[in-house]
C-alpha cells in the first residue's frame, strides 16, 4: 500500500506546485476541457446522461462558489483547506465552460440565425468573457450572475422536456427556478460567508434583475431560439406521398453537379396547375406534443417586402431522432419568390427554406426519394 500512496502523494504536490505558478493557465485549460467535452459528447436535450451531466457540473459550480468564499472569509480555514482551496476555482472554472458550452451547442442547433442571432452572440460573449475576465474569476457578483445565467438557460429547455409542454408559462417558470436557486446559493453564502455576502448583495440583485430582463425581453421579441425544438429537415418538393412505413416518397429537381453545398435547386419549375409541397422535420423531445405552423409567404417587389399568403397548422408528436414529419401544400402560387417559415404557435421561428417559382417546363425528369 505505502508503494502506492507514495508516489500518488508526490504526484499530488507536484499538481499543486504547478497550480500554484500557473493558476491563469489552468483555468483557460479547464474552460476549454469543459468546452470539448460538450462538443463530442452531447447529443440530445431529454437523454438522462445529458442531464444528469449538467446537473452535474451545476452542483460543483454552486458548492465551488459556497466553498470558496467561505475560506476566504474566514471559514474551513486549515491546513488541508489552504492546500487545495486554490483547486476551486478550476473546478468552477470546467463546470462554468460545459455548461456555457453545451448550451451554445443545443441553442444553436434550435436557432433560424435569421432571428436569434443576437441570443446566440450574447451567449458567445458569456462564453468568451468567463475565459477573458481572469482577474473576475474569484469574485463573487461575477461568478453568481454567471451561475443565474446558466440556471436560467439550462431551465429554458429542461422544463418543457419535464412538463412536456412549452410556451410563456414554461419560460416565466424557468425565470422563476433561476432566481430560487440562485437565492438558495446566496442564503448559503449569508451562513458560511456572511461578510462578502453583506458587501456583494447588491450588486447580485441588479445583476440577475438585468440578466432576467434581457432574457424576458428577448424571449417575448421571439430572438431566444425555440429550445428544445429543432429544424432537422425541410424541403420544397413537386409530390408528397405517404408510404405504409410512415416515411414519405418524394419528387423534387436535382441540384447540378456543380452545385454541391446545395440540397435542392433554389428554382421550382411549375408546370400548370402543380402544387408546391413543403415537407419539414422538426425534432422534439419524447412525449412533448405541440402544434408548428408552415407560414407561405411571397416577395412583393414593389414593396420590397415579404407578404403573408397562407399558414397551415399540424401537431408534432417528439421522440423520434430525424424529427417529426409533417408537410402543407399550396396550390395557388405565382411565379416569383417565395418562403415557408416554421414558426411555433406564438410565432418563434424554428426555421425556413427559400426558392423561386418559374412557371414552364422542367429541363430534366424529377428525382425520386424518401423522407
């Protein structure tokens, strides 16, 4: 047993004299472990291991934050404090980089850029800051307005995976679970840190207030993307038909040889009185039901605008991994440019193709698929 303590002592030490030269260092590598980690790992936002992972890292990150301002307040004061307090802050500074960072990978795979893009960017510059701002790592305002931050949007999709449903109330009830917890954090503080509790209350309270506003804001201005839904597929096609697996047979126009970052010709020859069919798939977690609109809409070239033609609505059962299928058609469609948006039921944009009607003959036979 001593050959096998011995060594691991010493390799111990030396983690902790190394620590102590390069404790910067260490914490941009923790952030960027816990980023990595994310990107190679995550899958689904209602798979257990997922969410047992961010509960997880939330945990530490909380008891890090108790922890560490209770020993610099005058708490756990010891020996055997003093040698691994300094490993704290790495241990914040990992849990802070999976959780940012597998937010960003779930919010970016349900977000149109179109719209959410200033949700997105905001995340970004939470990301890059948390690593930038080294000499705010330690304190306490900054790293609790971090943790609300991620309560807040790690509740965002957790609650409509739990309540299978989604909306308003779902969203106003994750603001509410960020500011419980987050309050929980701080009545820990007030009993094992009461001293940098009295000095940072304030500026906790205005930081989750403006947190839980913008959010609130974005929310309601339609820019935080439909999380946990997501666009898997969409397509423009000249026949839908459904097969007894469930699957459905397609006819669409072949893209060019040339054209190899596309998936469908962005011209839709129409030959008279064809339909255009629109068929998308939308991934939602399993047992969560709700209805999805496919809003048409055309380009007024005098006015310069997209006008509103036709919504049609459907229901989408989640669970299934390539997303719910479900398909509009539009009989009357001039020549011109046209779009189909899938919108939630209060209009957030889960995503959209755009293409342009010629009315004429096709120069080639139409392809066959399935869906």
């Amino acid at each position: 047993m001593k050959k096998i303590i011995e060594p691991v002592s010493h390799l111990w030490r030396r983690a902790n004299a190394f620590l102590k030269h390069h404790e910067r260092r260490a914490t941009t590598l923790a952030f960027v472990a816990g980023f990595v980690v994310d990107a190679l790992t995550l899958r689904r936002v209602d798979l257990w291991l997922e969410n047992v992972a961010f509960l997880t890292y939330l945990t530490n990150s909380g008891l890090g934050i108790v922890l560490y301002h209770a020993y610099e307040g005058g708490k756990l004061q010891g020996r055997r404090g003093s040698r691994h307090i300094r490993w704290i802050p790495i241990a914040i500074q990992f849990s802070f980089g999976a959780l940012l960072s597998g937010f960003f990978v779930f919010y970016s795979r349900s977000a149109s850029l179109v719209r959410s893009w200033p949700f997105l960017l905001l995340l970004l510059v939470v990301i890059v800051g948390n690593e930038r701002l080294r000499g705010w790592h330690a304190r306490l305002p900054f790293q609790v307005s971090v943790f609300f931050l991620i309560v807040f949007s790690y509740a965002i999709f957790l609650v409509p995976v739990v309540l299978r449903t989604m909306g308003a109330h779902t969203f106003l009830l994750s603001g509410f679970l960020g500011i419980l917890i987050t309050w929980l954090l701080m009545r820990g503080l007030k009993r094992l840190a009461a001293l940098r509790h009295r000095e940072s209350v304030r500026r906790v309270v205005r930081s989750v207030a403006l947190i839980a506003t913008s959010f609130t804001l974005l929310y309601f201005f339609n820019i935080i993307p439909p999380i946990p839904l997501s666009l898997q597929d969409i397509g423009v096609y000249h026949s839908i038909s459904r097969l007894p697996s469930g699957d459905y047979r397609v006819t669409y126009e072949s893209v060019r040889w040339y054209e190899l970052t596309k998936r469908f010709t962005p011209v839709f020859h129409r030959e008279k009185g064809e339909p255009v069919q629109v068929l998308s798939a939308v991934f939602a977690p399993t047992r969560l039901t709700l209805p999805i609109l496919h809003r048409w809409a055309y380009y007024d070239e005098t006015k310069n605008e997209w006008i509103s033609s036709t919504s049609v609505r459907f229901t989408i059962v989640g669970a299934r991994n390539g997303g719910y299928r479900g398909y509009s058609t539009k009989t009357s469609v001039p020549s011109g440019k046209w779009r189909v948006d899938v919108l939630t039921e209060r209009g957030q944009l889960i995503g959209r193709i755009t293409f342009r009607v010629v009315e004429g003959a096709r120069e080639e036979p139409l392809k066959e698929g399935v869906r």
